[in-house]
C-alpha cells in the first residue's frame, strides 16, 4: 500500500498480522489488502518484530507500554496485532535508533539479533477482542511511530474489517489525537464515565462505536479520514 505525505514522501506499506494461524487464517480472504502478510506469533524467526512491536507501542504509550506476556497472552493468541510495516532499509534511521534502544531496555541480549535484522517493521497497530456480545469488539491498542500518514486510523479500520466488527468499545481520554482519531469511526456514545480501575480514571471514559459499513471502513483504510458526506 503506498501512501504520501505531506511532503510528497512515497511510503511502501505493507499490512500485517501478528497471532496465531489457527485463528488468523480465516481472515486472508477478507483482508482488502492482498499483500497483507500473516505472521505466526509462536515461530522463533518473527521473535525481533515480535519485540519491535512492542518497543513501538512503548514509544507510543510512554509508562503505559505492554509488558511481553500481555502482547502474548492477550494481543497475539486470543486476537492478533494488526498494522502496517515497513522494509528495513525504508526506515528512517533516527525511528530505527528509537525502536533499537526501546527493544534492549526490555531484551538486553537482543543485540546482536537486531544488528543482523533485515525483516519486516512494525511501524502501527490495532488491537482488539471479542466480546461475549457477537459482533462487539473491544479495542484497547491502537498506535502508530510514523506521523503525518494516519497509519493508526488505518490500522484500525484493517482490524475492524478482519474482525467483522458491528459495534466497538474501548476506553480513551476526554481529549487529544487518540479520540480524534476514534471519531474518525463515528460517534462516540459514552457508556462509564471516569472507569475507576483506569490509571487515568479522570480524564477518560468507556465509549461505543456503531461501526460503519464495509465500504466506509475500506475508504478510510485507504485514505486515513471518513468518506466526505458519511454521516458519523
């Protein structure tokens, strides 16, 4: 998928999943995006993007990065990661300095396996979970480490086709990009205001999405924003 900036960049994106084959099979043939690659999360050769994954949600995050087993137990076996990657020699060098050193905080010894890496990055990624409600997801990761390309918003409109979501819950801050970005989806009705288990209790709430149909959702993968004229 290549997409441009605002700068007139040409970006060569390719779409990812990271989770389980017995899972993640199923959704090949629905993915719009032929080239989306599917990774199995428990093959030792994806273990270096597996780590990447997490240090770019780290950067992203800041002290609410996801310890390892939660992106195994939780994001990787149950669902998957899904976002977009880029070919090692196409990352910038100062956002591959900032992913390096995040991933030997966590893996000192990782060293010498990201000196020899040549394989896929991470660059953005949505997450979410099946709900005992058929047809609710509830979304609780969404990232990207490359600005200006909305690759977050993307992401998330992938993971939504893959899931075949009808209605989205999640929990974000009253304000700031993270909401924009989910109203890219639709309105947000808010559900629990203040979720007292949160770290950030009072300044976020719990919130539902009606998704948007298919063809919407295929817009905004490709274009980053809501069809002009679609209602929210």
């Amino acid at each position: 998928m290549r997409i441009e900036d605002r700068d007139g960049r040409d970006w060569d994106l390719i779409p990812f999943v990271l989770g389980r084959p017995r899972f993640t099979q199923p959704w090949a043939a629905r993915s719009p995006l032929p080239d989306t690659v599917f990774l199995d999360v428990l093959d030792e050769d994806h273990l270096t993007f597996f780590r990447l994954l997490n240090a770019g949600n780290a950067l992203a995050y800041g002290g609410l990065g996801m310890p390892d087993w939660m992106q195994l137990d939780v994001c990787t076996f149950p669902t998957a990661m899904i976002g977009f990657t880029l070919r090692r020699a196409d990352v910038p060098a100062d956002l591959w300095d900032r992913l390096a050193a995040k991933t030997l905080e966590r893996w000192p010894d990782a060293a010498a396996a990201l000196q020899a890496y040549d394989g896929l990055v991470p660059v953005s990624e949505f997450c979410g979970l099946h709900t005992p409600e058929a047809g609710t997801v509830m979304a609780f990761s969404v990232f990207s480490v490359l600005p200006g390309l909305r690759l977050g918003v993307r992401s998330k409109a992938l993971g939504l086709i893959l899931m075949e979501a009808r209605r989205q819950m999640g929990v974000t801050r009253r304000e700031g990009p993270i909401r924009r970005a989910h109203e890219v989806f639709g309105e947000l009705h808010m559900v629990h205001d203040r979720p007292a288990p949160h770290p950030h209790a009072e300044e976020s709430f719990v919130y539902e999405i009606a998704v948007p149909p298919a063809e919407v959702l295929d817009a905004i993968l490709r274009t980053g924003r809501r069809p002009a004229g679609e209602p929210a």
